[in-house]
DNA sequence: AAAACGATCTACT
DNA sequence: GTAGATCGTTTTG
C-alpha cells in the first residue's frame, strides 16, 4: 500500500463539516482535497466551492424531496456526496446535522499532488482545465458513485486535509452558476486570483 | 414506458 | 458568450 504523505495525513473531523454550509464553503478554500486509489494519491487545494442550503433553497438536489439519488445530503455531515449528471460525476461534502439537507459542491481545486496521474485520467487537455470544474476535478481524481456517502472523516481514499502550509486567503463570491440563478445570494466562493477559478465568472462582491 | 430535466463540458465564433 | 451533446435519474401517463 502507498504511504500516506504525511502532509496531507489528517482529515478534517467531524465538528468541522457540522455547521452551516455557508461557513463550511468559506472554510474549505484553502483546504487540500486527497484522493487515494491504488495508482496512487492525488491531493488539490481547493478553490472554488458553492453551498446549498437546507431549507427553501430550490436549487438544492434535496428541494423535492428525497429519492435514492441524493440520499446522502440527508445523512450525516462530513459525508462525501457524489451524483453524475451529463455523463460526469460531482462531488459535494454534507454539512449539518443529519436530517438536514445541506452540502458544499467543491467546484475547482488546485493541483498539488499526483498531477501526472491526474493528467493521464484527464487526457491531454491544458494544464489550467486540468481540475478546473467540479465535473474535471472528479475525472482527474477518480471520483465515482462508488464514494457517495463515504465518510470524509475516515482519513481513506477520499478525505479532506489542512494545507501543509497554512496561509491566509483572499476570499470573494458569486451568484450560483446557471440559468435562473442570478437573483440567489451569493453563495460560491473562490480564492482571488486563482487560475483553476472557473473563467468568464469573476466574482461581483469581494469579501475578507 | 416515455418524456423531461439538469449543481456540465467542449468547441466553436 | 453561446449552442449543442449527452445520459442517468426522476417524473408522469
């Protein structure tokens, strides 16, 4: 078996993911997502999420209720959850406590560890759209249906870690990304500046 | 059983 | 900046 870089060793506890989703999205830019698989490890600092929130949030999976696929945003926090949609997969962390509905799409990480491995999931495509996109971070990383509803907290094949190098990050958001969308509050987050930021999408209201 | 719907991506101009 | 591909999941008849 590979051995963990110790830098990327410790997942983020449970406590972390068992707040609002909003406070869950700021804190998780900057954070480095591990993804583990026999091939080997791949790691990303994480720079773009979106929160959903629990209750009269209609763009929430959960907002009509729930069906076998999104099962997992209605159990326990700090569980990964993973749907596919137009042929690829996404993936969110669940926050809150369980019986409530509320998750964070992890929309763009920054690579950091693996970035061969990644690059030969991906295909040859330029460096930049290497894990920019919540539907391309999950290509590079191998993430599938197989980890909806894994437990992030477990420190195995897919968790979330404090960056080696803790530092201070300019933070701004966004309206959600989508038709219909514009009127909601701002509720995607990205570091400033980061090139793995999703393009033509630059943020409106700078914050921190 | 059929139809509709995207928390997307790529390839254009 | 936008059109079109594409398919698993959900909703409807």
């Amino acid at each position: 078996m590979h051995k963990v870089d110790s830098q990327f060793a410790d997942p983020l506890p449970l406590d972390f993911y068992n707040r609002d989703s909003v406070t869950v999205a700021r804190e998780l830019l900057g954070k480095v997502l591990v993804r583990l698989t026999p091939q080997g490890l791949c790691a990303g600092r994480i720079v773009e999420t979106e929160a959903y929130l629990a209750k009269n949030d209609a763009a929430s999976h959960a907002y009509r209720g729930r069906t076998n696929r999104n099962a997992a945003i209605f159990g326990p926090p700090g569980r990964a959850y993973v749907f596919s949609i137009h042929q690829v997969f996404c993936v969110n962390a669940v926050t809150e406590p369980a019986g409530t509905t509320s998750a964070v799409l992890i929309r763009a990480i920054e690579p950091l560890a693996g970035i061969e491995l990644m690059a030969k999931r991906r295909g040859h495509v330029r460096s930049y759209d290497l894990t920019r996109g919540p539907g391309k971070l999950c290509q590079a990383t191998a993430i599938d249906l197989q980890l909806d509803g894994w437990d992030l907290t477990r420190g195995s094949r897919l968790w979330i870690a404090d960056h080696p190098d803790a530092r201070g990050v300019t933070i701004s958001n966004s309206p959600r990304i989508g038709l219909g969308k514009a009127k909601d509050p701002l509720l995607r987050f990205f570091i400033t500046g980061n090139q793995y930021v999703s393009k033509s999408r630059a943020g409106v209201a700078a914050s921190e």
